[in-house]
C-alpha cells in the first residue's frame, strides 16, 4: 500500500513539473516585447500578488501549471509576469515598471490578464495596443483558454516589424 501510495505521489508531481517546463515568464517588458515581435505572438500580461493574492494563487493552480495551458501558451502567447508582492522584495526598476503599467492599464484588482500587441510607432516608440483581458474564470484550464481565444481571435501579426531601438542598438 505504501508503494502505491509513493507512486501516485511521484506520479503528481512529474505532472507538475511537466506543466511548469516550456514556459518562459518574462519580468522585463523589454526583453517581453522583443520576443513578442520576434516569435509574432501578443504579449500575456499577468497582473499579480504573488505572495498574496488567493484568487492569483488559484488561477496559477488550476490553469497556468497545466499541461493543458502550456502547449497553448507556446503557440499563442509570450507571458509577462507584472507582480506586486506584499513580502518579497522586487528590483525598484521592475517596480516602477509594474508600476506604471498597473495605472497604464487600470489595473485595479488581482489577477487580471491583458493581452496587447506591441508595436512601433514613429520615433521608435512602442505601442500596447490592447485586445482585451480576462482574470480567473472558473472551469479549469479548457474554459480558461476558450475565453483566451476568443480574445487573441483578433490578433494579426505585423508582416515584418520595425526593430525597436534596443534591437538597433544589438546590431551596431
């Protein structure tokens, strides 16, 4: 019986891990916004209270640990991890970026996820243009995506980008 027990428990926990690989959760908007364009994907803005927030904490639970949401993510989107912890201290520059996209995008309750294209405008300065955000809907991870779908249904990459100035300066 304790053999069998032992088995079910590696067994849950590979799936974890297995969830978790593949995803890739960017904290720098930059470095998110030249993969965005790169790989022609929308950015996944997560809004967070990583060390506080239940509902975040469920929503990481029950749809983003999934394997189910990791071969979706890796088709449809590049993730950004915009986090607000009450306990665990941050960089002040990723603050202050959470910061001001918190207020850029009227953030006012946790979790919310927006989803937004970048794009260049004249003077190399970038657009998020919006497409639409969600937060925790209840049903598991197939209910989450459907919703994401229907969000992202809209998005049409740029047929070449623009490099960002970041990305002119790598090539100088």
């Amino acid at each position: 019986m304790k053999k069998i027990v032992l088995i079910a428990l590696l067994l849950v926990f590979g799936i974890t891990v297995q969830a978790q690989e593949g995803q890739t959760w960017y904290t720098d908007m930059n470095k998110a916004i030249e993969a965005s364009r790169q790989e022609q994907k929308p950015l996944f803005l997560f809004f967070t209270g990583s060390d506080w927030c239940g509902w975040c904490m469920r929503l990481q639970n029950e749809v983003f640990k999934t394997p189910e949401f990791t071969a979706w993510v890796k088709e449809h989107a590049i993730l950004v991890e915009l986090d607000y912890p009450r306990r665990t201290p941050q960089p002040e520059e990723i603050k202050q970026q959470n910061g001001q996209l918190q207020q850029m995008f009227q953030v006012q309750g946790y979790p919310t996820v927006w989803f937004v294209k970048p794009t260049i405008k004249e003077e190399g300065k970038i657009n998020l243009e919006q497409l639409g955000s969600t937060g925790y809907v209840a049903g598991g991870p197939s209910k989450w995506i459907e919703g994401a779908n229907a969000i992202i249904k809209n998005y049409v990459p740029d047929p070449k980008p623009e490099p960002t100035k970041a990305e002119k300066k790598k090539k100088a």
